[in-house]
C-alpha cells in the first residue's frame, strides 16, 4: 500500500465509550446517513477471558482479538485509520463473552 502526505484538513476528531457486558454485538457509534466511521484509536480492557471484535452493521471490519482476564488491546492514534464502516452502517463491538469491558474509540465521519 502506498500513502500519500496530504495536507491537513480540518475534521472533528471525536471520542466516545461504551462498558458493554453482554455477549454479542452493543452499538458504539449510531450509524449516519450516508456516511461512513473511521476508527483512528481504540483501547479496550475486559475483566474476564473474552474475544473481542468490530462490526460495520452485522460485518467483521477487524480481527477478533482473543483477551485473557483482565487483558486489553490499544490501537494508537493512526491518521490513516484502523477500519471504517461501511456508509449508513453503526459501528459495533462484539463480545465472545458476557463480562464487563471497557471500549473507548477515537473516530472521525467521513
């Protein structure tokens, strides 16, 4: 992949947490008409041994990342973005396990 230096735009960085505790998919950001959300920052803990991942809608955008207990994952501010939604669709995070977890995301809409 090639990646070209643009120069800067001016675009809202904005930031965001969920504490989902149920197994399966618990909304983080709302879709938006006719856009897309770009992840450009995570950081997630769970307390107990689970399976983590996020959704475009009901689709897998990134990996399922496997946590032990008390395990976390943090993706560092990335200009470029991690992954994006598709347009219109609500980004999503996805629990293996019902357990208390913390997720906060930086993003941008697109």
């Amino acid at each position: 992949m090639n990646v070209t230096a643009t120069p800067p735009k001016n675009q809202s960085v904005y930031s965001i947490f969920v504490n989902p505790s149920t197994l399966g998919a618990t909304s983080v950001v709302a879709a938006k008409t006719g856009m897309s959300i770009r992840v450009l920052g995570l950081a997630l803990v769970s307390t107990a041994v689970n399976s983590v991942k996020l959704l475009s809608a009901s689709t897998d955008i990134t990996a399922t990342f496997p946590l032990g207990a008390n395990g976390g994952l943090v993706l560092p501010f990335n200009e470029h973005g991690w992954c994006q939604t598709a347009v219109g669709e609500a980004l999503q995070v996805n629990l293996s396990a019902s357990t208390a977890t913390g997720v906060h995301v930086l993003y941008i809409v697109l």
